[in-house]
C-alpha cells in the first residue's frame, strides 16, 4: 500500500506557485517580444502595377511602388525596427546587372523606402541571385561554379550602389568568402563610413528557402551547396560568424531560424555583436498552412515561434508577420 503521508506527497518546492496567474507569469516571464526587435522583408517589383499575392506565402505580397510604400509606413506606424527591402527586376542577366545600377530597382526600394518614411531602418539585401539569369548568388566561370573573387568585385559594385541609396545597413547574403572584408574595404574607400554590415553569417542551404524563390522569381535550376553550409553541420557556423565578425560585421545573422535554433544559442555566447535571426520563407509557410487547415492557434504559435528565437538568443527576428506582430505587441 502506498502511503500517501510520505512527505514526498507534500513538496516544500513547487514551481508551480510561480505560474499561478497571468499576473504573476508576466511578472517571471525571462523573454519579452518588442515590435522593435521585428525585422520586416518585404519585395518590390520593377516596373509592377500593382501588388500581387505571393501563392506559397498567402498574405505576402510582390509589390508595386505605391503599395510598398504604404507598406512601409505602416510597418514604421506599427513599431517595426526596420525593413530588409528585396528587388525583383524586370531583366536578369549573367552578372546580374540589376543589382550595380545605381537606378536598379533594389535602389529604388532603398530610396522609396526613405522617401515614404525617412526614419525608418533600412537593411537591403545584398545577393545577386534576384538578379542573375542562372540565379545563382555570384557570378560563374567558364565551369559553371561560382566564382568568388569575381564575385566580391560585384558584390562591392552592389554595396555602393545600395550605400549611395541611403541603405543603413547592407544585408550581406551571398556566403562568399570575405564578403565581410571586400564590403568594409569598398564602403570606406568611398566614405560609406556609417554605412553598416548585417553578416547572414550562418546560412544554410535549406530546402525552407523553396517559397521564397517565388517571390522573387528565382530562376535557378541547381542548389547552392557550394556556398552556403550544410545542415549536418554547427562547429562550421560557429567558424563563419567568427570570421564575419573578424572582417567587419556589425550584426551576425543566423538563417534559417525555427530549425537552428542551437545555431543561434552557440552564436549568442561566441560573439559581442548583436545576433539576429531569419525565420525564413518556408517557416512561415509551415506554420500558415497548418494554421490555416485549423492545426492549431494561428497568433499563439506565431508568438511562440518568436519567442523561442529570442530565448535562444536573437535579438533581432526578421520576419514575415513583423507588422502584424507589432501591432499585437502594443495592444498587450
Ligand atoms: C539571397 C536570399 C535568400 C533568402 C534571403 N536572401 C534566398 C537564398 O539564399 O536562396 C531567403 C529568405 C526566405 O526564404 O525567406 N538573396
């Protein structure tokens, strides 16, 4: 017989006390979400007349200039920390051209953007797989590969280009090597001094990216294994972001987020800069499509996704429901 008078039944410890009510949970609660921590990416069409629902992102749009703007101020009306503006043009070609015109349409994103609310953060991002007809993120040599020192030319070409927009921050997310260094070098050079450096230090080639290749009309045919890093793989992320901040980084980032969170963890304790993290495309996917077959709570597992990226240890999350999470961070 068991006795229940064992004082194992009765226990002076009870964690229990401190989940008492709403009151007292948000009084313990270790990890709070603020609008201003939400990174919102958003994508503007060359040339587009008006918005146009992206189908594999229900709720996320390709947008026209005006309906960007509008887009943009409501993101800064809402409290959103800043935007990381994605351009689509009209023509894509082998070095991605788009991408250096200093009228490109990312240019004009960056410039848009300012216009439409001037003091909102700009963090453009900096890749030429929008841009090149092979859509791969550099330019290739004769083999086909990607060739990374020809590439750092053009990416340096880009980063002026998006500086002289009056981009805060370029988003660097082309996993070349050095990409950092070439970056910091070409800015300075040409007194871009204040301009900064968000590494997408870590980024794997993950299978989650698959709806945003849509978005932006990605035209490539292969994978990019061959520059961005391989999901078995976290002693290599821990070596990039180290080198990152080496060359120059202002921010690390890791990406994708929800299925790296240990990625972000070991980030936190590695390095001073502050660490962000990219809940990709697909992320958002998975979670509005199971949302929206009636899974589950669609607002409680979007904060619950966010909050578990910021307790891993991101301050910065980018987003595809900044906006609106902003808005649901004020209300509360
Ligand atoms: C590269 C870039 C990609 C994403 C952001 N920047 C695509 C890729 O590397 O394949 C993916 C973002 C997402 O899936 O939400 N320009």
């Amino acid at each position: 017989m068991t006795d229940f008078s064992d004082p194992r039944f009765h226990p002076t410890i009870r964690p229990r006390r401190l989940r008492t009510t709403a009151q007292v949970r948000n009084l313990v609660a270790e990890t709070r979400l603020a609008p201003a921590e939400m990174v919102l990416p958003i994508f503007l069409v060359e040339g587009a007349k008006d918005p146009k629902e992206i189908s594999s992102l229900p709720g996320i749009f390709q947008h026209s200039e005006n309906s960007y703007k509008e887009a943009v101020c409501e993101a800064y009306e809402a409290g959103v920390g800043a935007i990381m503006p994605f351009g689509v043009p009209l023509k894509k070609d082998a070095v991605g051209s788009g991408a250096v015109d200093p009228e490109g349409v990312l240019a004009q994103a960056v410039r848009l953007a300012k216009e439409a609310c001037p003091e909102m953060v700009v963090i453009a991002d900096l890749c030429l797989d929008e841009f090149t007809d092979h859509g791969h993120c550099g330019l290739l040599d004769e083999d086909g590969n990607v060739d990374n020192d020809e590439t750092l030319k053009q990416y340096a070409k880009m980063g002026l280009a998006l500086a002289a927009a009056g981009s805060d921050f370029l988003g660097a997310s082309g996993m070349m090597d050095g990409q950092i260094g070439a970056l910091r070098a070409a800015l300075d050079q040409d007194g871009y001094r204040r301009t900064g450096l968000l590494a997408y230090a870590a980024k794997y080639a993950s299978a989650f990216f698959g709806p945003f290749r849509e978005a932006v009309q990605s035209s490539l045919k292969g994978d990019r294994k061959a520059y961005q890093q391989d999901p078995a793989n976290s002693r290599e992320a821990l070596r990039e972001i180290t080198l990152d901040v080496e060359e120059g980084a202002d921010i690390v980032m890791v990406k994708p987020a929800l299925a790296y969170l240990d990625i972000v963890a070991a980030a936190r304790q590695l390095v001073d800069v502050p660490v962000s993290a990219y809940v990709v495309s697909g992320e958002y996917a998975m979670i509005e499509g199971a949302a929206a077959s009636g899974a589950f709570d669609r607002k409680r597992v979007i904060l619950e996704a966010l909050t578990s990226v910021k307790r891993a240890g991101a301050g910065i999350i980018a987003n595809y429901w900044a906006t609106e999470v902003a808005g649901w961070l004020k209300e509360a």
